[in-house]
C-alpha cells in the first residue's frame, strides 16, 4: 500500500471529506493545497456513464481552451508542395514529408502535436504503432488530418487539446497549471466539461456523468458536484 508524505498528508487535511465543490470552490481549493516546488499541471477527471466497448459510445473529440496550457506545444507537420509554405507561415516547429516519417521510425519524438495532410497518411500511416500508444497519430476527427494546415497548426499552438474516453469510461485531460489564476482554470475546465456534456452518446443510458475530480500533479483530488452536469 502506497504511503503519501507529510506534504501531501497535510494538503489532504484540508479537502473535507465527502464534500463535493463547485467548480469555482475546486479551483481555489486545488491552488490552495498545491505544493509541489514545480508548477504543476492542474488535470480534471470525469468518469462516464457509457460503455466504451461499444462504437455509438465512443465520447471523444477536440476544443481549444481559452487559455492554453501554460506553454506552446511542439507542432509537427507533415505535408508536401504548397503546404510546406503554409505549415512555416503558421508557425509549425518541424516540417517535413518523407523525411519526417523516416526520422520517426529511427526512434525522433521531439514533438507534443502533429498534422498531416490526407495524400500524406499512406506514409504516416506506417506510423501507427509508434505514434498510437503516445496519442499522437494523426485523425480526421480531431482535424490533424487535413489540408487546412494553417488553422490546424494555429489552433494546437492555441491550446487545442483532445478528449477521449479510456476503456474504463473516464477521460483526463489537462486545464491548466497551478500558477494560473482561478479564471483562467474555471473557464479551460468548464469549455472542456461543456463539450463532454454535449457529447453525450444518445444510445448512453443512466446517469451520464458520475464523478468529476479535479486535482493538480502531486496533490490529492477534489471532488466536484457532478449533479451540476448531470442534467
């Protein structure tokens, strides 16, 4: 059995038991508690009502949030003619065709983001197992495969992040740092709540929220009233 210490032992103290915050009481709580020497990432969690297993339950997609992340992702572009020009124009860090997939597959991973265009993916699609289990293959459903590179590689360096249910019918995604300020993390966290509840699969039976917790990298979570996104 894990044992947590005296910092983080006392941080607990100060999350009462069985209460569930609202989410401008959750914000000001995790900041309050946080002590980490390293501006932690501040994550929210929500556990879902659906069954992933099947495909018409699947609750995945893509938002930009208002306020980033604290710090401009590592974008990746892999294009060719004309839209190498757009992908520098943009402001993508690395930019390639065929190159670029080779040097993955020699084990580069210097990136937090990639696109591709369409008549590029019978290349990227050599990349599968690489780039899966890291979350970072390319989809046309979160709009990283596409033509449109210069909104792609403008929205990801904006704050861009993607949601997606695990097996287990949860979905973590980040909404900020402890050193933002308490509006800044309400609004990336209540953007990012707002399109999971607006996603809800019509075939999701029961309540489709159940939990949501809300917790910064060392410090331990908090409760927030999921009745409020029930609905």
């Amino acid at each position: 059995m894990r044992r947590h210490g005296k910092k983080y032992r006392a941080a607990s103290e100060k999350v009462e038991a069985g209460r569930k915050y609202t989410l401008d009481e959750g914000v000001a709580k995790v900041k309050e508690i946080a002590f980490a020497k390293f501006d932690e990432t501040v994550e929210l969690t929500l556990w879902l009502g659906v069954d992933p297993r099947k495909a018409d339950q699947l609750v995945r997609g893509t938002i930009v949030l208002p306020h980033g992340l604290g710090k401009s992702k590592k974008v990746l572009v892999v294009a060719q003619g004309d839209k190498i020009r757009e992908a520098e124009e943009a402001g993508a860090d690395f930019i390639g065709g065929e190159d670029m997939v080779d040097k993955i597959k020699g084990g580069w991973l210097d990136f937090d983001a990639m696109i591709a265009t369409p008549d590029m993916m019978r290349l990227v699609g050599q990349l599968g197992k690489i780039l899966g289990p890291r979350g970072l293959m390319p989809n046309p459903k979160t709009g990283t495969v596409t033509f449109d590179v210069s909104t792609a590689v403008r929205e990801t360096k904006a704050g861009k992040v993607e949601y997606r249910v695990d097996k287990t019918g949860v979905i973590h995604v980040a909404v900020g740092k402890v050193s933002f300020d308490v509006d800044r993390i309400r609004e990336n966290a209540q953007v990012l709540i707002d399109a999971v509840v607006k996603a809800k699969p019509a075939t999701a039976k029961g309540k489709y929220v159940k939990k949501v917790n809300l917790a910064a990298t060392m410090s331990p979570g908090v409760l927030l009233d999921e009745a409020a996104y029930s609905k």
